[in-house]
C-alpha cells in the first residue's frame, strides 16, 4: 500500500513538501537546514519515507528551490522562497 501512496506523488509534490517544511519554519532566503531535520520533519509532517524526502530534496535541487552547502545541508534559495510564498 505504501508503495501505491508513493507513486501516486508527483516529482513535483514532493519537492513542494520540502517547501512546506521551509515554510512551516518560516525560512527566508538564505536560511540553512540540515539534512537530518529536513529528512525528520517532511516524514513527520508530510508523511513521506525516506526515499520520497530524497527524491523530493533531489528535485527541489533540480528547481533552484534550495541549494546545497559545503556541510551536506540545504539552503532555501529566493526562487525557493518565491514558490513558498505563491504556494503556501
């Protein structure tokens, strides 16, 4: 069942669950999150396993919506900002 739940999710969706997140913790540009946190909180809030998180953060990359640092953690850019605000 899960797996049915996880194809059913756009590459797209999954990426704006990422955003979500940012938004959820009211991220500006420039805002750096690690991994880790990003990885626990789409899970928790977004109900999303760990290969969804991945795919979803490997698209955000893919969109300019985050960035990523020299420490492996992920820094909301103002095209990711941009997207927050039009969709959240």
């Amino acid at each position: 069942m899960e797996q049915l739940e996880m194809q059913g999710r756009s590459m797209r969706e999954k990426a704006g669950m990422i955003l979500l997140v940012c938004h959820h913790l009211e991220m500006k540009a420039g805002d750096i999150l690690p991994m880790k946190t990003i990885l626990h909180l789409a899970a928790t809030m977004c109900d999303l396993c760990a290969e969804e998180v991945a795919e979803g953060i490997d698209q955000a990359f893919e969109y300019g919506w985050v960035a990523g640092t020299r420490k492996g953690s992920a820094m909301l850019t103002e095209v990711g900002l941009k997207h927050t605000r039009a969709t959240g």
